[in-house]
C-alpha cells in the first residue's frame, strides 16, 4: 500500500485542554483580568505566542503514525477564550501551514473560556454546527455549552462530534456533582436525537468533563449507547491518566463513541512525550509540564496531556 493510501485510511482524533489559552486583551463582559500583562500572572504577548507554540506543538506531536509523522485529523479544544485565539493559533502559529479549519462556542463562562474543534479540510468536509445550551441549577454560574458538529469523513461516512468541557470540581466535588451530571444529561439529550434522526449515526464524544470513569455522569452517556474508548488508555512513558494530582494520574478527559466507531478504533493512548513531562519533585515520578502554577509562570505547556484516538476508515 502506498504512503497516501495508508494516511487515508486512518483518521486520528485529538482531544486537548490547552490551560487557560487566553489571549491579551481585556473583554469588558469577562471576568479574564487574571490573564492581562498587568495581572499577577504577567501574561504578556511574548508569553501568549510562546503559548500557541506550545500548543501547536503538542498537536503536531499527537499526529504520530508508528513512524510517520502526520498531522491530526482532527483535535477538540477545551479552556480556549475566544475566536481571536484561534485565529492566532490556527493562522498565525505554527500550526499556520496544516491549514486547520475550526468552530467554536461563545458560552456565557465568566471567565470567557470556550471549545473548539479543529479539523483538516482534507479529512473532513463540515455539513452544520450549533452550541448546545446549558441552563445552570439555581445558585451556580455558567458553564461553557456543548459544541456540535457534523460533517463528512474520507470514507463517505457522516460524523457527528461533541465537544464538552464540564463546570469545574474546585470548591466541593459533591456540591459541583449535579451540575456536571446536568451536562452530561444535556449531551444524552442531544446524541439521542441525533439517533432518532439517523438510527445509524456515527458519533465522537469528547472533551474535559472534570470527572473520573465510573463516576454517575459519565454512566450516563454508557447507559445511552456511548462506549468510552479512551478508558485505561496510558502513555509510553509513564503517564497512567491524562492529568496528575498530588501525585495521582488519573483522567478527567475522556472520547466516546457510538459502536460502530468503537469497533473501527486501531489505539487510543495518552501522548505523554518527554517534553510535555517534568520532574514531580513533591510525590515523585513524573507530571505534565504545565504553564502556571499559581500566579507562577513556568514555561510549559498545560497541565493536561492529549488524548490520542487512531480509527480506521
């Protein structure tokens, strides 16, 4: 088989929380001030574009194909402030020559955070899109909407993606419970009328959902039909989970999808190359190597590793 023929016949999925990938620039109808070059966190343009660099660079490391390097079909966005991010990071990077076409949501977030979904015009044609609303339980702020989108594949097929990045755990992971559950309600909602529409649908999930396997929302989504592939996936080198907290890997990203894709899957892995990893010096072993710590700066890139999905078509 050729090298071209071999490309086309595998489709490889990203799914990435880039940490706060906030541009300069003050949105008076945001609460972003913690990342202006006047804040704590000295979050200038030099250290804005060193941060897309960053992230285009964790992209292009997530598109290994045994020993070919290839680009990403296809990689979901989450903690992503706005469209002039992704201009930058799409236009203007390094990225700039894979010529990445994207949607985004404009949720109500205090902070102004969103997703995205990027994708190669060469492996997927976009057929429609929308955000999926989500009304928040009395007494919590807005979350960031669902992300759909639709579009057609290589191989012919129809594609519908979610992209999700759920409200936080921080404050009190039982008090935040519902919220998070209200989400993934919200998404069951919409696969299912995806299938009503087309019973054969096929169907990628994915996205930050700030909760582990096993926990109730995520047994929504398997009580609908979704099959988590990215469950037990692990890193060559040492990553047990796609983030690490006091000294603990475990995942808080996940992919799903519908059963016929599940039965196309090829691998899904945690892309922990050495240089998205640093030393833990407190627990010991390793960590991904963020870009803040605090108001710290540190130079990385986020505190979250890639998913990696390969299917073949």
């Amino acid at each position: 088989m050729g090298l071209s023929l071999l490309l086309l016949s595998f489709f490889t999925f990203v799914e990435l929380n880039c940490e706060n990938l906030f541009d300069t620039r003050h949105d008076s109808l945001k609460n972003d001030t913690e990342f202006l070059p006047t804040s704590a966190h000295h979050w200038t343009p030099y250290r804005y574009w060193r941060k897309l660099n960053r992230i285009g660079q964790e992209i292009v490391s997530c598109g290994m194909l045994d020993t070919l390097a290839v680009m990403p079909d296809m990689v979901a966005l989450t903690e992503v402030e706005n469209d002039s991010v992704l201009v930058d990071l799409t236009r203007r990077s390094l990225l700039r020559q894979a010529g990445y076409e994207y949607v985004m949501t404009d949720s109500p977030d205090e902070r102004g955070i969103d997703v995205a979904l990027l994708w190669s015009p060469f492996a997927f044609r976009l057929i429609n899109h929308h955000s999926i609303r989500i009304v928040p339980p009395k007494g919590f702020r807005p979350t960031r909407y669902i992300l759909y989108v639709s579009g057609e594949v290589i191989s012919g097929d129809t594609l519908h993606v979610f992209v999700v990045h759920a409200p936080s755990r921080s404050g009190d992971e039982r008090a935040t419970r519902p919220y998070r559950q209200r989400v993934t309600a919200r998404l069951a909602e919409a696969v299912d009328s995806v299938r009503r529409t087309s019973p054969h649908a096929r169907i990628l999930v994915a996205g930050d959902f700030n909760d582990y396997s096993g926990d109730a929302s995520l047994k929504t989504l398997l009580d609908h039909g979704l099959t988590e592939i990215s469950q037990g996936a692990k890193g060559a080198h040492g990553a047990k989970g796609t983030y690490r907290w006091h000294g603990r890997w475990d995942s808080l990203d996940h992919i799903f999808c519908c059963e016929a894709w599940a039965s196309r899957l090829a691998t899904c892995r945690i892309n922990d190359a050495p240089f998205l990893l640093e030393e833990d010096t407190k627990y010991g072993g390793m960590k991904p190597r963020r870009n803040y710590q605090g108001p710290k700066y540190l130079d990385g890139f986020s505190d979250h590793l890639p998913l990696v999905a390969v299917f073949r078509l």
